[in-house]
C-alpha cells in the first residue's frame, strides 16, 4: 500500500492510538471522491479530515422525510428495536438509559414499552419535532458536549452514531464521564472487518464520505478500553430494513430503470424520502401478515448473526471504576 502525503496528510491524527505521523498511515482505499487510509500502528481505518470537509447533506432529514415517517407503521419500527433490546437485557433490565443521537425517535419509544426511563438528545432539527411532537418522548434538541456531566445514566446508546464522528475519541471520552461506573455503553457501527465488507472492499455500500471511521473488532475493543470501557460482547447485524431500503430499492430502480445503471449509480439517485416511503409500502400490510413478516424477520435476522454474517456489529462494554 502507498504511504500518503501531501493534502492527505493535513491534520491527520488516528483516534484510536493517537498516531500522528503521516508517514504511519498507508492508503487502503482510492474513491472517486474520497480516500481511505489506515494507521499503521494500530490498523484503524478511517478517511482523512481534508475530504470531511467536503461532506454534504442535501435532502438529508428534511420535511418530506417526515411526511414519510409519519405516514409509516410505528407498531413494526418497534419490533425491529426490541431485538436491539435482546441484546441489551442481559446487561442493563432496567434503569435510565440515554439515547445519543435519537434519531426518529422508535428506540426509545421500545425503552419506554419495556419500562426502561428513557431519554434522548438529536441535534437534526426534523427527527427531533417528530420525537418531541408525534412520540411525546423526553428528547433534546442540543449538541452532545453541551450536556451537563451531572447526569449519569445506568446505559448509554448509539446506534450508527460513532462513524459519522471525526473525534471519535474525545466523543468517548465524554460518554464515559455520563456513565455510571459499572454501567454501560451499548452501541452499533459499520464493520470493516465484517464478511460483506470483505467481500465488497472498496465497493462496500457501507462506505461513503459521511462515515469517517471504519471499526474492525479490534480496533472498537481498544479504543473503548482507552475511554474507561470494556468490551464484554460483540454480535454481528445485518439490518434488514436497510437491506430493503438500500439494495432491494436500487435493484428495482435499476431493472425498470430506462437506461443501464449500476446498482451503486441507481442508489445515488433515491433520496431518503423515496427510501421511506418504499419501506412503508412494503409494510403496508394486514396485522396478521406483519406479525408474520416480524417472526420470519427475527429468524433470519438472529440466523445470520449466529452465522457472523452482517455489515455491523453491535458492542456492549462495561464502564470499569477507575483505581
């Protein structure tokens, strides 16, 4: 692999072991917009701060997202979480669990379900009115680091929050301070070193300018021990919500499509309102026949991650006391 240089090398530091020698970091990837580059020392992956800087959100959680969110049957979002839950039970059964980036909000509305007391904080503007205004939940509309550290929390959550951050370890850093000593930090990323990230390499759906870090099981586990956490499970996901609304979606458009278009040419062109409303037709069925798809989607979804077969994984670590 070829060492960078030059703009590549501008500011570049490695969140996990604190590298900041350019000539430590080796190019893993060339994108048309964009590269991927890894840490020598502690094989981390990520893209370098001069490409962040041309992230862009275009349609991105925007009015008509809503619109489609809110024609969308919450009853089955909240089934999906409630796995998520599965995983967490054996840890934390009860107690004050903070949601960090609450996103639309069906998370914690399963917390709330299962008698855990829930909150949250989104710093997107329109999923934040939906949690607050549709789902009535306990939800603020304020930037992580303006929490005040007083607050701890028996479980803190993140899901698909940790790649889209550029200082992932000053973000950990300050997720520790809200955690209670023995509580815990439970959360979902991308794994690069997954079999469908393997598979794909550099074509890996996963893989786009929002998401900065790329996490292998190594490189999760020691990031999180260098925070005050220790990693105590890991579980491979594939979710299938996102395999309908992000390869089922693109395959159709692609086959009805007019002109010849590559799967990855055809999801380019779907934004995330046409995502969510095409999720909504899909379950957009009789009680009956969606408690059916729940039971074959839980079947499936725990049969591949017996199997290590998913795009992400889930982490559960415990926060240690400090001696």
């Amino acid at each position: 692999m070829a060492s960078v240089s030059g703009f590549m090398a501008e500011d570049i530091v490695c969140c996990v072991c604190g590298n900041k020698q350019p000539t430590a970091f080796n190019l893993k990837y060339q994108k048309e917009k964009f590269s991927v580059v890894t840490c020598t020392v502690c094989s981390f992956h990520f893209i370098p701060p001069h490409y962040r800087k041309r992230i862009e959100y275009t349609q991105y959680k925007n009015q008509e997202v809503t619109n489609a969110v809110r024609a969308g049957n919450n009853w089955i979002k909240v089934q999906r979480h409630k796995l998520r839950f599965k995983f967490i039970q054996p840890f934390v059964k009860s107690g004050k669990l903070f949601d960090l980036g609450a996103g639309w909000g069906h998370f914690m509305l399963a917390g709330k379900e299962l008698g855990y007391d829930v909150y949250g904080i989104e710093i997107s503007e329109q999923p934040y009115l939906y949690c607050v205004n549709d789902l009535k939940l306990p939800v603020d509309h304020i930037d992580f680091f303006q929490m005040d550290e007083g607050k701890k929390f028996d479980v803190i959550t993140m899901w698909d929050v940790l790649e889209h951050i550029d200082r992932a370890d000053v973000f950990l850093d300050k997720c520790s301070r809200l955690t209670k000593p023995g509580g815990y930090l439970i959360l979902q990323v991308p794994q690069i070193d997954s079999y469908f990230a393997q598979r794909h390499k550099d074509d890996w759906k996963m893989m786009g300018l929002d998401h900065v870090n790329y996490f292998s099981k190594s490189t999760i586990t020691k990031i999180l021990a260098a925070h005050g956490y220790e990693v105590v499970k890991i579980k491979s996901s594939f979710e299938i919500k996102l395999f309908i609304m992000y390869t089922i979606l693109p395959f159709i458009k692609k086959f009805k499509g007019k002109k010849k278009q590559t799967l990855q040419e055809a999801n380019t062109t779907i934004n995330a309102a046409d995502r969510q409303h095409y999720f909504n037709k899909f379950t957009n069925k009789p009680f009956w026949q969606l408690k059916l798809f729940v039971f074959a989607h839980n079947i499936i979804y725990n049969t591949l991650s017996f199997l290590n077969i998913g795009e992400e994984m889930m982490v559960a670590a415990k926060r240690i006391e400090k001696k």
